[in-house]
C-alpha cells in the first residue's frame, strides 16, 4: 500500500474521519456456514442479514457452504452478521475458501 505523505489527506476508512461520514466504508466478508443447502434455507439465512443496518449485499453459496456479505463497516461488524447467522438457526463454520 502508498503511503501518502501529505497531512491534509484523509483516508475514507479511517474510522476517525467524520468527513464525508455518508459515505459508506465497504466490507466483504466470506463466512462458512454449516447446514444450508436448499433455497428457502437460503432465504432464513438471507433475510435476517440484510436486516441489519449497513449490509448491501448477501449472497448465498450452497455448493461451498458459504455466505459472502457486503456491509458498510461504519454501521456494523462482522460479530452482528455472525450473530444473525445463529439467530437463524445456522452455525458459521470452520473456514470459508
């Protein structure tokens, strides 16, 4: 990564940043889950996630047993969506690939 010496330049994912706060810090996160493997399994564990403040996006892989989820970091964290997961009656697993 480029180091940018000059100090008026404020880098967008700085958590310290108010400036431009609207603006959302994009996140993607692959998370295996265990037992999913049918569409409305997908739907139970879709729903709850894009409930949650800050998620964009949720897509379901049932072949690898994965989730792959895009969120905005300023409005939540990885712990929240895993939380979700539990909620719906699913358990993250081991590793997601």
């Amino acid at each position: 990564m480029e180091q940018i010496n000059d100090p008026h330049h404020l880098d967008p994912s700085d958590p310290h940043n108010l400036q431009g706060a609207e603006t959302p810090v994009l996140e993607r996160i692959l998370i295996a889950t265990e037992g999913e493997d049918c569409d409305e399994c997908v739907r139970k564990l879709r729903e709850p996630l894009m409930h949650i403040d800050g998620v964009q996006e949720v897509m379901v892989d049932t072949k690898a047993d994965r989730i792959a989820v895009t969120f905005d970091a300023r409005k939540t964290h990885a712990p929240a969506l895993h939380e979700a997961i539990l909620r719906s009656g699913y358990k993250p697993g081991a590793f997601a690939s």
